[in-house]
C-alpha cells in the first residue's frame, strides 16, 4: 500500500473515532459499507496513467494532499449571496461539503417533494435510504467511489412523488472555501424520480478566489417510467481546487434524462456520467461544454449503455482550451445484444485557442445488435484568423472578436440551456465580458452570414 493511501485511510480512522466520540455508534448496515469502501480503496489505491481510464489524468495532486474534514459550515452571508446563481429556486446549500442551513432555502416547497441533507434522511429514516444508495455506482466502480462510500456522511436526498411536477429549479449548492489549510469533502446525492414525475435540478460547484480544497462527489439518479429529469452541473470551482464526480443514471421506459455538465473551473476536474437505459423509449440527452486556461486539466468520460430495443442517446460536447490547458473527451455508447431499433448518436469539437493547449478525444462505438442507427466524431481546430479580420474590419478589436468567434462556437450547446443565469455564468467565462451590442442569438446569425461571405 503506498504511502498516500495510508494517508487517507489514516484520515478515515481519525474522523471515524471523533465521529463516534460525539454522536455514538451509527446504524450497522452503513457501518458495513464504510468498512467496504475503506478495503476496497486500500486494495486499489490511486488510479495510475497505466489504467486505460485514467490514461491521460494524473491524479497525484489529490493523492499527496494532506486534506482535513471541515468541521463546520460558517461562511458570509454576503460572499455566499455574491456567489450564488440568481434564480427563484429552492435551495441546499453545502460548504466544504458540511450542510448550511442558514445559507439554504426550502420554502415552499410543493407536496410530493422531498427535499433533505442526506444526515437528516439517515437520520430519519435510514433505511429507506440504504436500499437505493450505492446500488448504481458502489464501491467497485473506481478507487474515488470506494472514497466516498468510506467518507459517506453528508449530501443530499431528493425525491418526487409519482405525478410531481417541480415549476421552480432546485439547486444544491456546494460552496468552497479559502482556509489556512485545504480540506476534503466526498458529497452524496440520492435523486428518485416517480413516475410522470418532472423537475430541473441545478448543481452548483463555486468557492472563494484562492480556495485549493478536494471535492469527491457520487450521485445516483433514478428515473421511474415517463419521469423527466434536467440536470445542470455548473463546475466553476476556484482554479486550484481539485473536483471528481461520478454521476450514475437508471432510466425506466419512456423516461428522459436531460444532462448539461458544464466545466468552467478548478485545477483537476474529472467527471464521469453514465447513463443506463433500461426501458423501451427511454432517451438520454449529454450536453457538454468545458473551458480550459492556465494549467487546467479537465476529463469527461460519459458512457451511454443501451440495454432494452426503441432507446435513444445523443450527446454533444464541445472543449474550449486555452494556455497550456489539457482536456480529455472520452465518449463511448454501447449496445446490448437484442437492443433493436436503437438511436446513438455523438460529436464532440474542440476549439484550441493556444499552440500550447491539448485535447485527447475518443468517441466509442460498442455494438451487438445490426439493427441500429449510431454515429460518432470529433474534430479540433482554431480560430479562423480570416473571420478574425473580417470582424476587425467591421470595428470590433481583436480581443473582442476573438470572444464573439468562441462563443459562436459553443452557441450549439448553450442554445439548448434555458436557465439564463446559467448560461450567462457561461458565456462570461469562455468569452469574456462583451460589449452590450451583442447577444448570443445574433451572434450565431452573424456567424453564419459571415460563413456565408
């Protein structure tokens, strides 16, 4: 065992003995998972660039850390206020992965919704809880799940009734802050959709300038049939923190899963989304967008597996580097044998706006069934220095060009967003901030007329 994987399991040993200190023993079943998830990340230990899914991320940054557990959830009212996306919503809100009921907002919320920190619902009623936590993603999946099942103790629980319809966004807010030392958090989220059930669920990872902490989050959705989901995941967390999220989705028939995961911060970011579909006219929607500058490194892996005939996936991401950022696009559908009549399709493009910037792409296509419609392709490029010119002829300077050409080319995605908080938090990240002439909308049509020149 190397010597950081002692050092976590330390951390582990010390947080349990002063968790048992203060609040006693905890049901014996999420004893048992813990101890599960400590054995098997000792087994093993960090993943290497010599494992063939983490051939282009190296994690040594989180594995050398010497990160603490937060022992509280004080921040300003104000900064928290400065942080937070402007949208009527309800609201839970998270620092360094400790609930903050202060900093939260549940008012209101309609008959049907269960919306609570996952303390509170194991505390509550926990075994109701223990049956659907980790069966989508335990502690085999990698040595970062292992983590947070040894970790698990904070997140969030949210479930809808057969028939609910949520009219306003819920947000789960994760807030990062700037201490004397960096600290850890291994968030769980639990989502069951009902039946006829529809909601939009925004994550929001942020933090204050300078914060260095380590996230590790694992979320579980469960869609039941005809159930609608959109999932916005904004990551704008500060530039040296270090984030991975595993999000695991299981699709009954006629449900639709709707993912936005959009990647604007932090040092190391590594996210991983999979979608099961289980069901006859069960449909998955990947959208993505990262942007990349200074020394970001940024991975997506997504997996769409196709496991009943007449389901349905599309997916497109777009990568925007900049400096001597490092993405990594690795998109992979697979068809089971006798899933007839299946749609997959995915696309992914890059923008480098540096010589320096790289990407790493590789779409994937696993097929056992001949009676199917699947496509993938990526692509990477620059900026077209001749429509560069020709907006510079037009009076516009070369920094603000050179915004409006990038933002055009994520203009695919984000034409699909339709929280307008969120997607501006977008457009000012990879395109700067641009003068009132112009919008989105016009933007895209003045691309195309000046293609059309």
């Amino acid at each position: 065992m190397s010597d950081e994987t002692q050092r976590f399991l330390d951390r582990l040993a010390e947080h349990r003995a002063a968790r048992l200190e203060s609040q006693g023993q905890e049901p014996t079943w999420i004893a048992a998972r813990r101890q599960a998830g400590a054995a098997r990340f000792e087994a093993m230990g960090f993943p290497t660039r010599r494992d063939e899914a983490w051939k282009y991320t190296d994690v040594r940054a989180i594995a050398r850390g010497d990160f603490a557990l937060a022992a509280d959830a004080d921040f300003s009212p104000a900064s928290a206020a400065a942080l937070t996306l402007p949208i009527d919503a309800f609201r839970l809100t998270f620092v360094d992965g400790v609930f903050s009921a202060a900093l939260s907002q549940l008012d209101g919320l309609p008959a049907g919704v269960s919306l609570v920190p996952l303390s509170a619902a194991l505390a509550e009623n926990h075994e109701a809880v223990g049956g659907p936590l980790g069966r989508l993603t335990g502690v085999e999946f990698s040595p970062f799940s292992a983590l947070n099942t040894a970790f698990m103790e904070e997140g969030a629980v949210l479930r809808l009734a057969p028939g609910t319809v949520v009219e306003k966004p819920i947000i789960l807010q994760f807030l990062s802050r700037a201490g004397e030392a960096p600290v850890m958090s291994h968030p769980r989220i639990l989502v069951e959709a009902g039946g006829r059930s529809q909601a939009t669920l925004i994550e929001h990872h942020v933090g204050e300038e300078g914060a260095a902490n380590f996230t590790n989050l694992v979320e579980e959705v469960i869609l039941e049939r005809n159930a609608l989901l959109t999932h916005y995941k904004l990551q704008e967390a500060p530039l040296a923190d270090l984030h991975v999220a595993s999000i695991h989705v299981e699709q009954a028939r006629d449900s639709r899963y709707t993912s936005f995961n959009l990647n604007l911060g932090g040092a190391l970011v590594r996210t991983d989304l999979i979608s099961d579909l289980n069901g006859e006219n069960a449909t998955c929607d990947f959208y993505g967008l990262f942007y990349g500058q200074d020394r970001q490194h940024v991975d997506s892996h997504t997996l769409a597996n196709h496991n009943a005939p007449h389901t349905f996936s599309n997916e497109n991401y777009k990568g925007i580097l900049d400096d001597r950022a490092h993405g990594v696009f690795n998109g992979k559908v697979v068809v089971k044998r006798d899933s007839q009549k299946i749609e997959g399709f995915q696309s992914n493009a890059n923008l480098l706006l540096s010589d320096r910037a790289e990407i790493d792409a590789k779409p994937e296509l696993e097929i056992y069934a001949d009676d199917v419609k699947c496509s993938h392709g990526t692509t990477t490029g620059q900026l077209d220095e001749e429509a560069i010119y020709a907006l510079r002829s037009r009076g516009i300077d070369r920094q603000t060009a050179r915004g409006l050409l990038t933002l055009a080319f994520a203009g695919e995605v984000l034409e699909e967003v339709d929280v307008d908080a969120v997607a501006e938090r977008v457009e000012l990240a990879v395109a700067g901030k641009l003068p009132e002439r112009f919008n989105l909308a016009g933007l895209v049509e003045a691309a195309v007329a000046l293609g059309d020149e």
